[in-house]
C-alpha cells in the first residue's frame, strides 16, 4: 500500500500486543476486496498474533436513509459478513450512533483502523469517534486509511480545482503510483471473539427507516454483484463506451451505486480496464473514456466536497460567474411552473423528463445524460433557482441508490456551472449550459429510452 494512503489521528506509546484484538470500524469501505484498511488490520494483527475483529454500524439517523438504500447496504453487508467469516475475520453490526456503540469494542483494543469518509456527516461521526478515544482511551492508536479514490484527495491537490483540464494532468502523473493493491492477507489468528453477531437477515424487519421508497427491484447490492455488472460492462459494453451518452442505447456501467456504498473499489475497476486495454480486448479511446470518468471526473468531485466545505449550500457551489447569470435572469418569466408533487407524480408537459423520473422513482438509477436533462429541467421550471437546486438534492438524495454521494453533489453543482464555462447568453438560464427536449430528438433515438422506461 503507499504509503500516502496512511494517515496516523493519534500516537500511542503501547504496543497493540496489549490488546485482546485489532478493531477496524468498517464504514465506507463495505468490503473485502481491494480494502487497504482491512488489510493493514491483518498485518498488524498478525504481527502480535491476534486475532481482528471488524466492526460496522448502522446508522440509523443517516441523511436520507430509506428502505431503498438499506437493504442496497445489507445486501452487501451479507457478502461482507460471509466472506470475513470464511476467512476467520470476526464481523459485528450494531445499530446506531457510533459513539454509543464502539465502546465496548475500544475497551480491549489498543489500536483502531478506519476507512476515510469524505462528505460532512462522514467525517462528523469519525470526529465524534476520535474525541471519544482522546477523552477515555489515552493508550489506543488511531490510523485512517483513505481508500476509496484511487489517489488521495490532499496528494493530488490542495484546493478545490476549477475543472477537470486542472486536475486532470496531477493525477495523470501520479496514479500509476497507487495501484497498489495486490491479494489480502491472510490472519493467523482466527479466534472466534465472544461477541454475538446480528442475523443480518432479521435486521431487514426490526430497522425502521422511511418507508416511502422502496426497495429497488432492478437492482441488487453486493461485490459479486458488482463484479457481475463489471465483467458484463467489460465484455459488452465498454467498447461502445464513446455512444454511452445515449439514452437508449444503455451503455453505461451502472457501477456508481456500488461505488457509493464502498462494495467495489474504483481502484480495482480501474485495473480491470487498463488490463482490457492492455489485452486488446478492447478500444483504447472507448476504455480511456471511461478511464476519464472513473479517475478524472469521479476523484474531482471528491476533491471539490473535500476543500469546499459548504458543497450543498447554494450561496457557494459555483463559480462568481454564474452567480452573476442567476442573479441576472432571476425574475425571467417561465412558461411552465412545476410543483415537487407534480414532478414525482410525473405531471409535466415532457415526456422524457417524465421518463427519467419514472426511471428514478421505479429503481432507484437514473441514465446520467439524462441526470443532466432531468436537473436542467427542475430550474426552467422552479420559481428560484435555489428552490430548484434544493429540490433536485432533495430528489437525487431520496430516491437514487448513488445519492448523497460526492458525484451527486458536484454533478448537481455542475447544473449550476461549476467544473464547466459559461455559454452563450438565453432566458431563464443566463450563461449556464441549456439543454432542451429538441436536443435529445436531435442527437438520439430518444423513443427508445422512452419505450424501455415505459416496460419497468
């Protein structure tokens, strides 16, 4: 592992050898595979021979948690509990706040692990963890292993960057540096810790969560999977990846809300597609689109949640520009005014907008040209725009498996022109990026977007 993936919270001066274990909280990382933090845990476990005992809570007071996004999460954490228990890994869940529930686990530990979370309520709940450990476990040592972008946020940069053309050749220049991942080790120890595990199967019917959206019938959460899609991506589609923008050619990989929950690493889908190039097995300008996506695009939304730390405030996601647009045609007239109601009830005069809230609503993904539509969409026909930015994070947090994610929120910020230029000037929109019904008819064969909606 590089080592700039290593960041050392808290120093202490006993040896982990004092402990009955090594504790690694596993939260954003849902995951066996391609897991830094889990592998770190093995190597210092089995320098003193003890055994690791992983932990993980459900979180209950969570933004936006519903029974969609819960059982995406327990699908995956079924994987996650079997896997560590074939391999002779102790698992626990437990439900609630962090700080009332890791206590008994620091009391016989001198050392926890934990994977990096990037978006406010993330860092708070380690915030909140850390504090616990300096007030009442002077002896425990903390590491944070930052493992769910392929190069560390502060490595690459230390501002927020204005585009993807300024990040992009930073981590060009370094990423091959951080395929560092090889095979997870093995634990010597595998002592079974005297701790009773939760039947994960029950927790589907004793958590209550929003019961508003439900759980998605298209798509199924876990690494295999992930690894299904992935290979299926590969094999199938990434080839046609430079038509991917088309709706109904449904050609994107569909792997963010994997992404999301930490049930893939992008690091280990980067490697399989540079294998694929590398193998010839497909074009190079289809796999470097794609590489663009998952190590360009993705990891600069992660720089801009990480040194923006108002990202889903509206007074400050974007560029002094487009404020100055907003501002500019802020009493423009609209021809069509639409409720938050009449949107979900898919009540609007456009069928296609009306198609991607379908396709949102019904299981939980959205095609991501028509994310964009969809966004464009909402402020044409909101009173305000920050109205319209509240109520596009409000859909996008609720209903999609990959919301409340980093992409989410620079992508909706992106609406707004952050990460892009000004255009040329029209009503409503100023400056910012315009996209139209007539533009989707013009570029694609969108009645076939239309019809596959329409057999959900």
């Amino acid at each position: 592992m590089n080592k700039n993936r290593i960041e050392i919270i808290k120093t202490a001066e006993l040896s982990i050898d004092k402990g009955e274990y090594v504790l690694y909280w596993m939260q954003q990382s849902m995951r066996v595979n391609y897991n830094h933090a889990l592998n770190y845990a093995i190597e210092r476990a089995n320098e003193s021979f003890l055994p690791v005992l992983v932990y993980f809570t459900i979180d209950t007071a969570f933004p936006y948690i519903n029974k969609r996004s819960l059982f995406f999460m327990l699908e995956g954490l079924e994987e996650v509990k079997e896997e560590l228990t074939n391999r002779g890994i102790n698992f626990i869940i437990e439900i609630g706040n962090v700080k009332d529930t890791i206590n008994k686990y620091l009391k016989h530990t001198m050392l926890l692990i934990t994977d990096k979370g990037y978006l406010r309520y993330q860092k708070s709940i380690r915030e909140e963890c850390f504090g616990l450990i300096d007030k009442n476990y002077p002896n425990i040592r903390i590491v944070m292993i930052d493992q769910d972008v392929i190069v560390p946020v502060n490595i690459v940069s230390q501002k927020v960057e204005y585009g993807a053309y300024t990040i992009r050749p930073k981590i060009t220049k370094m990423y091959l540096d951080y395929l560092d991942f090889h095979n997870l080790k093995e634990v010597d120890n595998k002592t079974k810790l005297n701790y009773q595990n939760i039947d994960i199967k029950f927790l589907y019917s004793v958590i209550n969560v929003d019961e508003s959206v439900f759980k998605s019938e298209v798509y199924i959460g876990g690494y295999s999977q992930a690894k299904k899609i992935l290979y299926d991506f590969i094999n199938n589609k990434l080839n046609y990846y430079l038509a991917s923008s088309d709706p109904g050619l449904d050609l994107t990989s569909k792997l963010s809300m994997y992404l999301h929950f930490g049930q893939i690493s992008s690091l280990e889908i980067l490697e399989h597609v540079l294998q694929a190039i590398s193998n010839k097995q497909i074009d190079k300008n289809a796999g470097d689109s794609f590489i663009e996506q998952v190590l360009i695009r993705r990891e600069l939304a992660y720089n801009y949640v990480t040194y923006n730390k108002y990202y889903d405030n509206f007074l400050f996601i974007t560029e002094s520009w487009a404020y100055k647009t907003m501002n500019e045609h802020a009493n423009d007239k609209k021809e069509y005014i639409y409720s938050i109601s009449e949107m979900i009830k898919l009540k609007t005069h456009d069928i296609y907008f009306n198609a991607a809230m379908k396709e949102m609503l019904e299981t939980g993904y959205m095609h991501n040209y028509m994310r964009m539509y969809w966004a464009k969409k909402i402020i044409e026909w909101t009173p305000t725009f920050e109205e319209a930015y509240n109520i596009i994070v409000l859909l996008n947090n609720k209903y999609f498996i990959d919301g409340r994610d980093a992409n989410s929120y620079a992508g909706i910020a992106w609406c707004f022109g952050k990460h892009d230029r000004p255009w040329k000037e029209r009503n409503i929109f100023g400056k910012l990026r315009y996209m139209n019904d007539k533009g989707l008819e013009r570029k694609f064969d969108i009645n076939k977007y239309i019809n596959r909606i329409n057999s959900l």
